[in-house]
C-alpha cells in the first residue's frame, strides 16, 4: 500500500482511499450514476479533469469489489491576491454510492471519512490555501457540521435584467467596442489578469483559464465577448469581458470581469444586451457574492434582485496559515464560472 493510501477494514468488506487515476474512469462513471441517477458524459469529465489548466485532485473510496464507495474532487486554480500567488481548490464532484452510505455508522461514514483524508493531502500550505464551492443546502449543511466549512456571508445574489433595458442605458459615445472572442484568440488577456481584479481572491481569470472553461468546453458553446478599444494597435487589448450562454429565450452571465471605471461598465453591458436582444433573448440572468462589489453595481445598472432559484449556498473550507476568515471571505469573489452548472 502506498503511503497516500489508507484502508478501512468493514463487516461488508474492505476499502481503499487513495488518489484518482485516469483508468478509474469507468468505475467513476458507474458510481456518479448510482449516486446522482443520471450519467456523466466520460467526454465531459475528461474535460472537466484531465483538461484543466493545473490538473485535478481527487481522491476515491473503493470497495475490494472495484466500486467507487464515495468520491471528493475539485480542480485547483491559481490566485494572485495582496501581492502572492496562491493555489485555491474548486470543489465541483463530491459523492457517495448509496448502497455504501451505511458504512462505519453515523457522521457521513465513508464519505466523510474520504473528505478527512481529502484536506489533510490537499488542504496543505504547498497545496490549497482554501477550498470552495458552491453546494445546495443539503451537501452545505453537511460540510458545515462535519467538515469544517463556513457559508459566506451574505450569501449569493441572484440577479436579472431586461435585455431592452441594457440597451437602453445611457452611454458616451465611442467609449470602447465590443467584439467576440474567435478561435482563441485571447492576446492581451492575461495583461487584464494580472492587472484585475485588484483586492480579489478568485481563480485568475487568464487565457488558460478561459481557453479551458469555455472556449473548449464539450457540450456548450459560449460567447466570450471581449470589451476593449476601438481599433489601432491597441485593438487586442482587454478592458472587462462578458462570458453568455443562451437558452432559449434567455442568457445566463457565466462570467464577467467589468472595466474598473463606470462609464466602461455601463457601456460593456449596454452593448451584451443589445446584442442579446438583437438576437432574441429577453432576459439575463446572474449569481455573484452578494456582498461584493459587482453585486452592488449590476443593481445601479437594470439588474434586479430576485429570490434565488437553485438553493445556492457558497461555502468555504480555508487552510492557509496567516490568513484570518474575515479577510479571506470577505476577499473571496466567483461567478458561475466557478461552478459547472452553466
């Protein structure tokens, strides 16, 4: 047995936790569908996984029998926030198989038990600083009183906006342009990374996180709407972005870094809802911290407030040491690109 492995002796068998390698796939797949009722596309969690800019983490409870008893994943990302880079761990699949719930007794059994073994080779000051995540109520109030995670505070915003209204917003004129991203050509967008946003702790938004988590997404084909000067040699530069997926008759703002002055904020939206609305889709949809900056300013600029609809709770599990939980979650910023819903 390695030593990253550990073993659980159990009346109904005996278990291995130890880390994910790609030829447990198959296994996973069977797992994922006994636990959640519906399939993962392998496509999908390839992406998801074995694509991700700075690779995964995940680690597995099998049964001698080959089945994947519970699992705990998340892809970690890079962060630069007061002047330090930092490694921060998404946590997008966590699960256990039902017909392996009942092992060792209350407390999340195998689970969390798998969890556990999860913070102590990830959560770790060469590792992760913190691990974040954005579960429903059920899998929140789990990790909240068996693992050690906090919720947010304020909670997430849910907010909405009319598409004929951003258009109409009131706007100088000629104040930049906007134009979408083709083929992945993101030059000059990790300049806008390493210069926004200023006092945030969040996955850095650069070209390889972009390239990665839209523009070679599997299943979903988003706009990536770069906001930016007019023409010139500056033409490639980045100001702020918009990330859309259409449904339908309506959009969902997956991710959006705004101009740090208003009158470019202001004109960036003005411009996404008048393409969404040229295009037919009445409405905009978005979740952000609702303590947060951008909250606040989507709300000066036709977004409105709505009660939200998926039972969103971000929760938070912090593990670097010299960084105090008021300034980490206060600090802390996502969108639904740190999530896979969208």
């Amino acid at each position: 047995m390695q030593a990253c492995e550990e073993e659980i002796a159990t009346d109904h068998g005996r278990y291995t936790i130890r880390p994910y390698v790609p030829a447990d796939l198959p296994a996973v797949l069977a797992g994922w569908q006994a636990a959640f009722g519906n399939p993962v596309a392998p496509a999908l969690w390839r992406w998801k996984y074995h694509e991700a800019p700075l690779g995964h983490q995940i680690l597995l409870c099998m049964h001698e029998s080959g089945e994947v008893a519970a699992l705990y994943g998340g892809v970690p990302f890079a962060a630069d926030w007061r002047g330090r880079r930092l490694c921060i761990t998404q946590l997008m699949d966590v699960f256990s198989h039902p017909a392996h719930r009942r092992q060792l007794g209350a407390r999340g059994g195998l689970y969390v038990r798998t969890a556990l073994r999860y913070f102590a080779r990830y959560g770790r000051a060469d590792r992760s600083a913190l691990l974040y995540g954005l579960p429903g109520e059920r899998a929140s109030r789990l990790g909240v009183h068996r693992l050690g995670y906090r919720p947010l505070p304020g909670g997430v915003a849910y907010l909405v906006a009319d598409t004929a209204a951003l258009a109409r917003l009131r706007c100088h004129p000629f104040i930049g342009r906007l134009s979408q991203v083709a083929n992945e050509e993101l030059h000059g967008l990790d300049r806008l990374a390493d210069r926004f946003p200023r006092g945030r702790l969040q996955a850095r938004r650069d070209a390889d996180f972009i390239r990665w988590r839209f523009l070679r997404h599997p299943a979903r084909r988003y706009q990536v709407l770069r906001y930016g000067p007019f023409a010139g040699r500056s033409g490639s530069a980045w100001r702020g972005y918009a990330v859309v997926l259409i449904q339908l008759a309506e959009a969902m703002l997956v991710d959006l870094v705004l101009p740090d002055h208003d009158r470019g904020a202001r004109d960036l939206l003005r411009r996404v809802g008048a393409r969404l609305h040229a295009d037919g889709v009445a409405r905009l949809r978005t979740w952000l911290p609702a303590a947060g900056a951008d909250a606040e300013r989507l709300q000066t600029l036709c977004f409105t407030r709505q009660p939200e609809p998926l039972g969103i709770i971000p929760t938070v599990r912090l593990f670097k040491s010299g960084v105090s939980w008021s300034d980490a979650s206060a600090a802390l910023h996502y969108t639904m690109a740190d999530s896979d819903l969208f």
